[in-house]
C-alpha cells in the first residue's frame, strides 16, 4: 500500500456531525440486540404455532448464535475488504431481509434457516459500528460516542422480555421479527446519507492480497462447533452426549490450529498478533469477563424469578426493565468521566469492585422476596457495569494503528459474546449441579423419622382436608407440596451460590487493570502505517 500522506489521514473529520453518525450506528445495534432477547420469551409461541416440541424450537435461538458467532471474529477482515460501510449496509439489509423471512416463515425448518441468515447480518452489526465510532470521534470523545453505543447494547436486552412478553399475548409472535423492518430501512437511508469510509481504510481496500482460505475455513468450523457446545451442552447432558464430545473434540483443536494458523500468516483473517499489544490484550480479556457477567446475571435472575418464584416471563422481564433505565443514566456519567484525567484503569478498578459489591447483594435473596425489592437489586446490580464496559471499550483502541481499528472492534465483540456464551453455559451447568446437591441434602431430612417433617406434613395434610380433600388425596397432595417447598428451597440456595461465586470472581479482577498501560493525556490516534 502506499504510503500514507500524514496531514491527510491525522487531520481527517468526518463530513457530519459524528453524534448523528453515532446515534445512526446505535440505532440498528438496538434492533439487533433487542431482537434476541425478544425471541427468547417468544420461543414457547412459536414451537405451539409451528407443531414443534420446546427442545425443537430452541434451535432457532441456536442457528442465531452459531451464525453470529462465525461473523464476529471474521467481521473486521470482511469490513477491510469490501469496505466498511459496503458491509455495515448489507449486514443491515440481511438482517431487515431475513427479520420479514422470519415472519413469514410456515414452518420451523424454514424459520431455522432464515435465522441463520439474519444471525450472519446480525454478527457483522456490532463490530462495525464500534469501529465506525472509533474512527469518527477522537480519542478525548470517545468515551461518551462508546457510552451512546453502551446504553443499546445493554439497555436493550433488559426491554426484551417485557417487550417480547407484550407482543406475543397481545399480537402474535410473527411481530417480534416485523417490528425490525421498518427500523432496518431507517437504519440503511441514514448510514447511506451520513457514513463515510475514512481514507485510510480506502487504501487499505485497495491493497491486494490473497484470501486465506485455510484460515476461513478453521474459523468457521472450529466457532461452529464450539458454540454448538456452549449452547446445547447443558441440554444434552455435556459429554454424556455423543454430539457434544464430537463437537469439541472437532472444535477445539480447529481453535487452537486457527489461532496458531492466523499467527503466522502474512495476511490473517483475524490479526491475532495485536494480542501482544498490552493494553489490548488486556482489554480483550476484561471485554470477555464483562460478557460473562453481563448475560449470566441477565440470564440467571429472570430464571429464578419464573422457576422458583412463579413469575410469568413478562413480570420477570418488568423486574429486569428499570436496570436499562440505570444503566441509561449511567453510561453518560462513565463516558464522561472517561474523557477526563480519571485514570481509566481506575475506573475499571472501581467497577469491578463495585460489581462484585453489588452481585453479592444478591446472596440475600430468598422466596418471600417481593417484587419491588427485586427491582432495586437488579438497579444496584448495573450502577458499575459502565464504568468496566466504556473504559474498556476506549481503551481497545489505544496504541493499535487505525487501519486496524476493524480488527480490534471484531476481536474485542467477538470476546464478549464468547464470554457470554460460556458465562451463561458454565452458571446453567453450576446452578443444575448445586440443585441437585442441595435437594439431596434436604432429602436427608425429609425422612418420617424426622419430627420436624412429620410435622409439617401433618400441617400441610390438615389444610389440605380444610378444603374438603380426602384423606388419602390429602396426604399425597401435602407429600407433593413438601416436595415442591424442597425444589424451591434448593433453587433458591443454588441462586445464592451462584451469584456469591460470580462475586468473588468479579473481585479477583480489581488489581488487573494497573498491569495495562495509562494512555498518555491528550492522546491523539495514530497515523495510519505506511506499508
């Protein structure tokens, strides 16, 4: 490539004003993001729509991840050679395409295989626009264009369910895919009008180089399979299933071969060398920490709501849905305090503490908990998670050229959404496993030897005969209820664990980010690197 004029690419702006650009950008990363979520609560709908059993119908939430997850990664070499914005605006189209295929779709093959291309617009969204941010607004401001991103990125998934809920009792559950329609044209007229490839990134896309088909071929495979695993496994009993042992066995070593593959090739698909940079390396770590806390706490509290608290999946998304509004307030704040001499590493420090603080409010929790306090839990829960997600999110892209800002925005998404995808695998399989534990312990002391048990049943059999039972049908009816009070109090307590293990791992990390190095104040981006 030739080499680049300085003045030219250091004194570049962007021809708009880089807030609508932002607020361009965000727009379509909340459609994405909201549509996952909403689907989740839908997924019961469609299975009764489509004659298919719930265990069918969760491959619909499957082939979106698998598909997304094999875009992620590959995302920003896919932006370098064809252009950025030629990318950005047909991973819009595919997705705003394939959401009115979804709808339409009469059956769940059909449904499978629109999802497949919706998740492969869908992975190539976010990425994207994180890069898009990085080159649009200079480092001093990036702190508040990542916090605008930040509040679609996390505020959405907290709407999701009760949005979902409200669509399918109120519509059908073919609206959850035609709302993104007109949001997905809104989104392409904006991004055609006001974003722009900075020259830079023209020269890079004019570099000729080969494709690397060994290593496009690795990655798809191995990321295939690997998130294959992360989301089946806990349904199929992990390696108890041939499927899954096949499909690590497969996916793995693919990974391992890939990164390997792509280490030393002159033109990688995904530049796994800017791994070395320490800032980055580290920020990557911290954005797959981040994923792990994020969707496990996401995911775990709406499932204890509904399985031991009996809440319907729309009075579980309304207790997650003020925390959006939190971390709505929040973002800014972070953003701001990041554009200013606040040491970023101490901010990440103080989110991690404060987050471990808060996760571990949540070890106080038991049945009787009412729903307004489980409110104001999950508001503490998310105060800190802003100051981890828009430090981390700026400092991604400090020291690393900006020809490679694509690279890095691909890798630092694609390492949260891993951590996601395991954080959530790994807190389901704990939670299952501490279940289990505890309702043997309680066993051993529902025996008839023991006083207290047959005390209880007596109670129970007596409420049950109040209401005009039997006596036979009575006492089955207080063993049963016993039984159910055992599975409330084991889940309860496996809930517990849970959050107090995601605590203490959350506080382990407070120390880490002093090892990355303070960006110098009044840092500018570099120059794109002459080749």
């Amino acid at each position: 490539m030739p080499a680049s004029l300085p003045g030219t690419h250091r004194d570049w702006k962007p021809s708009h004003n880089p807030w609508v650009v932002a607020l361009t950008v965000t727009l379509a990363t909340f459609m994405e993001v909201l549509d996952s979520s909403i689907a989740n609560v839908a997924l019961p709908h469609i299975a009764g729509s489509l004659g298919a059993t719930y265990e069918e119908a969760t491959w619909i939430l499957t082939s979106y991840l698998v598909s997304s997850a094999i875009v992620l990664p590959i995302s920003g070499w896919l932006s370098t050679r064809i252009g950025r914005k030629r990318f950005y605006m047909s991973c819009v189209l595919l997705f705003t395409v394939c959401s009115f295929l979804c709808g339409i779709a009469p059956s769940l093959p059909l449904l499978i295989f629109a999802r497949i291309l919706q998740g492969a617009g869908g992975g190539g969204l976010q990425p994207s626009e994180q890069a898009i941010l990085a080159d649009t607004f200079p480092i001093e401001k990036r702190g508040q264009a990542f916090a605008m991103y930040g509040m679609a990125v996390v505020v959405a998934p907290a709407i999701g369910p009760t949005l979902g809920g409200w669509i399918t009792d109120n519509f059908n559950w073919h609206w959850i895919f035609f709302i993104n329609i007109p949001v997905g044209m809104l989104s392409l007229l904006l991004t055609q009008r006001l974003v722009e490839d900075p020259p830079w990134l023209k020269e890079e896309r004019r570099a000729s180089f080969k494709i690397d088909y060994i290593g496009l071929s690795l990655i798809v495979i191995g990321v295939a399979c690997f998130q294959l695993v992360l989301d089946k496994g806990q349904e199929e009993d992990w390696f108890g299933s041939p499927l899954i042992t096949t499909m690590f066995s497969i996916g793995v070593p693919t990974l391992i071969a890939f990164f390997l593959w792509e280490w030393y090739h002159e033109h990688p698909i995904v530049d796994v060398r800017l791994l070395k940079n320490r800032n980055f390396g580290t920020a990557v770590f911290f954005s797959f920490v981040l994923g792990m806390v994020l969707f496990g706490s996401t995911v775990l509290i709406p499932e204890f709501l509904q399985s031991s608290l009996g809440y319907t999946a729309e009075l579980a998304g309304m207790a997650l849905s003020p925390g959006g509004l939190v971390l709505m307030l929040m973002m800014p704040v972070a953003g701001r305090l990041t554009a200013t001499k606040v040491d970023p590493r101490l901010l990440i420090c103080i989110g991690f503490l404060g987050t471990a603080a808060t996760l571990h409010l949540f070890t106080v929790v038991y049945l009787q908990i009412d729903f307004r306090t489980v409110i104001w839990l999950r508001m503490i829960q998310v105060i800190f998670l802003p100051l981890i997600f828009i430090p981390i999110s700026t400092l991604n892209y400090v020291g690393v050229p900006r020809e490679k800002n694509n690279q890095v925005s691909g890798m630092s998404n694609f390492a949260r959404n891993l951590g996601g995808s395991i954080g959530t695998s790994l807190l389901s399989t704990f939670l299952l496993r501490q279940n289990q534990a505890h309702q043997q312990a309680f066993a051993a002391h529902t025996s008839h030897a023991s006083a207290n048990f047959e005390q209880m049943l007596s109670a129970l059999k007596s409420a049950f005969l109040a209401q005009g039972y039997d006596a036979v049908t009575a006492a089955d009816k207080a063993l049963a209820m016993a039984y159910r009070i055992v599975q409330n109090q084991a889940g309860a307590l496996s809930f517990v664990n849970s959050f107090w293990l995601m605590s203490i791992a959350v506080a382990c990390l407070a120390p880490l980010p002093f090892i990355m190095k303070r960006p110098p104040r009044g840092a500018k981006a570099p120059a794109a690197a002459a080749h």
